[in-house]
C-alpha cells in the first residue's frame, strides 16, 4: 500500500522513464536560427531554450499527443499538438515577426489553446509588466486590464470586480485549484501576494460550465511560475521601493531541474506604513506587513506528470476607522486590526494513456481570519477548511473533434472561535458534472458544453434566538443546470470574429442565509434570509478584432441578465443605532464592453501608442442601479522602446487614464466625480561587463491628483486614495 501511494504521490517512479526525445531547429522566416526562444511542454511542465544554432531538446517524454508552444519576443508564438512515438521525434518550427505581443496559451479554458485559436475572448496579462506599470499590489496590477476593476480599502485590500460583479460572484484559483478565503467579506483581500505568480488569465462572463457555483460574473486564474529548464539551476533577488508608504517588498527565489525531478521556491517580504494623500497627510492606520512563501517540486516520466506546490500567506493589517489622524510612519498595524493566514496545498497530476490523458488536481486551502478591537485576543476568529477535487478525461481526438468531461467537487466546514460570530458555524459540499467539446475546421471553431451542480449548506444554530449574533439552522440544497455555446471565425487573415452564448450560478452564500448582526465594513445591521433562491444569469458576449503588422483594434461587448440578484434592501427600522439591512433579491441586467487599439507606426518601430475605453451599467428590475458598478473609463498610453549601449531592452512610457464620473448609483452610494491621473514609468536591462540586472522607475498619480475612486470603501468618509508615489524595483539573477 505504501508503495502505491508513494508511486501517486511522486509520479510513478515504479515505472520505467521514457525515452522518447523531441528535438528540432527554430528559424525565421528567412531560415536563420533563433537563439532564446523558450520552448514549453504544459501538460508536463517541462521546458528548453533554443542554443545558438536555434536547437532545442527535449527528453523523458510521454508518448502520444502532447502540446508544445514556442514564444519568443517579437514573434509570434506557435502552438503544436505532437503525436510522440517511442524514441526520436524531430519538429522543426519557423517563427513569423510580429510588431505586438506574444500570443499567450490559455489554460483557465480546458483545451489549451493559443488565445489567437481561443472561442473565448481570455485576458492574459504578464504579472511582470503589471509591476511595471507601477502597480503595488497584485489586484491593483489586474484592476488595470479593461473591465477588471477593484474594491479597495487603502493600498493593502482589493477586491476583483468583473464587469460590475465581485465578492462571490468572481471565482479566484491559484495553483490550478479553487481559492477559498471567506471571499465575502470585503474586510480583507485575496490572499495572494504577486511573487512567484507568473501571469493571470480573466475570463469575463459566465464560467460556470468549467467551475460551477461563483463562476457567475467571471475566473481569475494566476499562473505559478515555471520551473526552470532541465539540467539548470536559477536564483534571484528582486527589491521595490515605495516613496508614498515609505514601504518595500523584497523576493528571493531558486529553482532547479534534472530531466525527471524540479524544484523551486520563493519567499516575499512586503511592509508599507500609512498612505499619504495628496496634501501630505497620511491615512491612520492603511499600514500592513505581509510574509508570502511559496515552493513546489514536479516529478515526470513516460506515463505521469505530477507537481505538489505550497503556499503560505500571511497579512497583518490596519483597519482604518479614525480617517486623518495621528500621523505616523510606524509599520506596525494599530488597533483594529486584522490577521489573516492562508495556506494553500495543491497537487496537479496528468496521466497519459497514448491519445488520452486524465488531469486531476487536489487543493486543501485553510484559511484563518482573526479581528481585533482593543487588544491581543481576538474578537472574531473563523476558521475555514476546504478540500476541492477536480478530473477531466481528455478524449481521444477524433479528427477534428477534441472532448473533455469532468466531475468537480468541493467539501468546506467554517468554524467560529471566538466570542463574535459574522456567520455560523456550516459545512458545504459541493459536486459537478460536465461536458465540453471542441470542432475546429480551417479558421473556424465550435465549442459547446453543458454541466449539472448541487450545493448543499448545513449550518448549526447558535444564541438565543432574536438576539444579535444568534443563527437559526439552515440546511439546504441547490442544483443548477447550465450550457455553454461559442464560435469563432476569421474573415480573412487580419479579422477575427468571437460570439459566445453562457449561462452561470450562484448558491447564496452563508452571509445571505443567516447574517444577524452589525458588518462592520458596510456599518449596519444585516439580517439574512434563508428562503433565497439560486442567482441563474444569461449572458451573451461579441468580440471583434483586426490585426495587422501595425495596427490592432479590438471591440467587446456584453448583456448579462441575472434572475434573482441578492442585494441589501432597508427595512426602515433600527438596533442598536444601526439601520437594518435585509437579504432580498430581484432580477437585474448588466451590460457594456471594452473597445481599444494599438497602433505601431513603420518606420518608427519603437513607438507604441494603445488606448482603450471601458463601460459598465447595471440595473434592477424595478428601475433601481446596482451597487458598485464600476465608472467608466478611458486610458492612453504612449511607449517608446530603445537599446543602448549598456541598456538593454529599454523602454520608457507616459499613462493618462481618465475616470469619468458616477452618478448612477445604488440606493445609499454616494455619487463621484471624475480625475485624471499621469503615470510615467522607465526601466530596462542595465549591464556591465558580464554584470546585469532589470531596473524599473514608475511615477504613480505624477501630478499628485487629488481623487476618491467610486469602489474606494473610504469614500463614505471623506478620504481621498494615495497621492503621489515613486516607485523603483531593481532585480538580480545570481
């Protein structure tokens, strides 16, 4: 028994490694070798870099069909399904110029695909250059991609917002599995420190056919970092400093490889004291510090591939009550405070079968959430562990058929302890079904799914009934029938057209059910409803694009209508001083979409100039808006890219993003107005001798703006969003 778990655990090592070898030559258009082209393997997540020559090679292979991609900056990548026989196998590839950036492999979408060959529209954004883009925290980097936004409390808590739906409604997974954090509160963040994260995919609308229940509104999926290339080892050293905070955050990170076993792990330091605003004064207690450690080790051989990677999180932070006042540039959080340790175990495994394979990936997630008012015992104190499983057998390909079917499942207990409870005590299971295949014929493509769920809720009952903070026993169950339909066409080369029909659900989550009490982060009395029903939405989605070799032009455009939207609704009566609050639903309809270019006029080849405009509205059935729809926005940016004798990859960039202001608003929002922030950033490869090392300089809110964002939680207050902030980043290879 020992043996068998340890052959699951380590990926079979019983069995004998492959042979198979997959070599080749990677030219260009005019038949010349490119060296540094990275060539990458997913399903076993293994890779090489093209030599002087333009050769790679690859060994310790599974036979059968197997995905390959080639990238390489300035060309455009290529995406290859490989039938691996036993021995060698040679692939010679001829990489195209393109003036744009790198199309990226989707993997949040199942069939693995480029984004170029992708039925859905998929945002794939690099977390490298969000850094660039001067942003401080990882939910702030995404917030920058169109129709992300973010609900923030000072610069340490943002919450995602999709196209005017958060908390719930927004899926979170990291590490290939689901991410559970008492997601909605909007009392802290995601848990999730940028270190170590390679990239982020945002699926925008309904995901519920590939992840069930709170897929509604959208997925963001982070991508670890890779492993490094067989036979080498890697180590790094990056630091960011941070003028408004007078913060930094440093990384350290190594990884290795042989040709069957790899390794690598990091470890992220981030401290910043109180957000000054733009007249110098700093917003009391916004400070935080936060300890991230993350490792991983990937076995494979001829049958299997298999990673296990951890995740530790740790965030201290302030929770500002008092607004202006006692001015400080203490790193330490002040009374009330906040501790939240997250700890995140994932295994990832592929098994091949020759032209099949099954993907199962395993996640434990524990996640502890203290509150404290005056002192060092916590207040509140919850407790939540959850198990999440997810399978899909990969079909054999029939012609140009490729099908997948899975089963999802999760299992989730919350538990309270400490004298204050926001929610009771519950436990959640979770289970799925699904299928989903993929036609593709010339520049044509077909993708259909469809998918059953059932949630089931039991929570225990606590206090005495009809006092504050007392729970009546809730057990329910939910079921959900969804389906997913998608095409996508090419008129021509330069023009590709994507329409996508879904349907998504919610189960009400434990707040709506049985909330009895004061929210301390909306300051009511909220009182749930354990009589509501499933949120069920249809949304439909149009993206249409033109490319050429200087001219990129995108448009998006959505209408989501959901049946049964859960919101808070007055009841005109008061506890405690508080006005109460009471779970409701009606039927609400979201719409709007992102429209933007790219242009990069020949011959200035080292101009970029990218604009994009993004809108959200969203209502009621009976006339009223939804709360915490994002205000549109406009954003311009001007890029100029250079090499100089010791600078290397240079580049230098002027932001103007406009925010317009927000008068349709929920009951009880307060309306904004509009602001315009400039962002200059300037970075590059600085070398001396055989010396090198990446250096970036970004000045945030240049101008040093004065302006509350419309999702800023601060904003009922008075207290306006961080002013002026320079920040420089410098990174090592040693």
């Amino acid at each position: 028994m020992k043996k068998i778990l340890l052959a699951l655990l380590l990926g079979s090592p019983l069995l004998n490694f492959a042979q198979n070898k997959l070599s080749g030559v990677v030219t260009d258009s005019i038949n010349q070798p490119l060296k540094g082209v990275s060539v990458f393997l997913p399903d076993v997540h293994k890779s090489a870099i093209t030599n002087e020559s333009g050769v790679y090679t690859l060994n310790n292979l599974p036979s059968g069909n197997v995905k390959i991609s080639f990238s390489f900056v300035g060309y455009n990548t290529e995406n290859k399904s490989v039938l691996l026989n036993p021995g060698e196998n040679l692939l010679n590839i001829t990489l195209l110029q393109s003036e744009f950036k790198m199309d990226e492999v989707v993997v949040s979408t199942v069939f693995n695909k480029l984004q170029s060959q992708n039925v859905m529209k998929v945002e794939h954004s690099n977390v490298r250059q969000l850094q660039h883009k001067g942003a401080v925290t990882l939910v702030e980097g995404i917030a920058t991609i169109p129709g992300v936004s973010q609900i923030s409390t000072g610069t340490s808590i943002g919450k995602p917002v999709i196209r005017g739906l958060s908390g719930n409604r927004v899926l979170v997974y990291s590490q290939g599995v689901r991410l559970e954090n008492q997601q909605f509160g909007d009392e802290h963040g995601l848990g999730l420190n940028d270190s170590g994260v390679e990239s982020v995919e945002v699926i925008k609308g309904p995901a519920s056919l590939l992840y069930g229940s709170d897929a509604l509104g959208g997925v963001l999926y982070f991508n670890p970092e890779k492993f490094a290339a067989a036979n080498a080892f890697k180590a790094d050293f990056g630091q960011r400093f941070f003028s408004n905070t007078l913060g930094s955050s440093t990384t350290l990170g190594l990884k290795t490889s042989t040709e069957n076993l790899k390794f690598l792990a990091r470890g992220n330091y981030t401290t910043q004291s109180d957000y000054a605003v733009p007249n110098g004064d700093k917003v009391t207690n916004t400070r935080y510090n936060e300890k991230d450690f993350k490792t991983g080790i990937g076995f494979s051989n001829d049958n299997y591939s298999g990673v296990l990677r951890y995740n530790f999180n740790a965030l201290s932070l302030g929770i500002p009550e008092d607004g202006i006042a006692e001015q400080t540039n203490s790193k330490t959080p002040d009374y009330p405070r906040q501790s939240v340790y997250n700890h995140l175990l994932s295994l990832n495994n592929t098994l091949f079968f020759g032209n099949s394979k099954l993907d199962l990936d395993l996640g434990y997630i524990s996640n502890t959430r203290n509150e404290f008012e005056e002192n060092a015992t916590p207040d509140l104190k919850m407790q939540l562990n959850t198990f999440n499983y997810d399978a899909k057998y990969h079909l054999p390909k029939t012609g140009k058929w490729e099908s997948i079917l899975g089963i999802q499942g999760m299992h989730q207990s919350n538990t309270n302890k400490a004298s204050e409870f926001l929610i009771p005590d519950a436990v959640t299971n979770d289970i799925g079904f699904f299928g989903t295949t993929n036609y593709e014929w010339k520049s044509n493509v077909i993708q259909a799914g469809l998918r059953y769920d059932n949630r089931k809720i039991s929570s225990d009952a606590h206090g005495i009934t009809g006092t504050e903070g007392s729970f009546e026993a809730v057990h329910r169950s939910f079921d959900s029938f969804n389906a997913a339909l998608g095409y996508k066409t090419n008129f021509g080369k330069p023009v590709t057209l994507r329409l996508n029909v879904a349907s998504g659900f919610r189960a009400p989550n434990l707040a709506e059910l049985a909330s009895n009490g004061v929210h301390e982060g909306t300051n009511r009395y909220e009182i749930g409803n354990s009589d509501l029903k499933t949120e069920q939405n249809l949304q439909t989605d149009l993206n249409l694009e033109y490319n050429n070799d200087h001219f990129e032009f995108f448009v998006n455009g959505f209408y989501n209508f959901v049946n049964h939207y859960i919101f808070t609704s007055p009841t005109a009566e008061q506890i405690d001083g508080y006005d109460v609050f009471r779970y409701v639903q009606d039927d609400a309809a979201l719409y709007g979409g992102e429209i933007g270019l790219h242009i990069h006029p020949h011959p200035l080849d080292w101009l970029h100039y990218e604009t994009s405009f993004e809108m959200v509205n969203g209502k009621r059935k009976d006339g009223d808006y939804l709360p915490l729809i994002p205000a549109n926005n406009w954003n311009n940016t001007l890029r100029g890219e250079f090499n100089l004798k010791n600078f290397a990859d240079g580049y230098a960039s002027l932001n103007v993003s406009h925010t317009f202001n927000q008068s349709h608003v929920g009951t009880f929002e307060t309306e904004s107005d509009g602001y315009t922030l400039v962002n200059l950033a300037l970075g590059g490869k600085v070398i001396f001798g055989k010396t090198a090392f990446d250096i970036s300089l970004n000045g945030n809110n240049i101008f040093d703006e004065k302006y509350i964002a419309h999702l800023s939680r601060l904003k009922t207050d008075g207290i306006p969003n961080i002013g002026r902030n320079i920040i420089l980043g410098v990174n090592f290879n040693l």
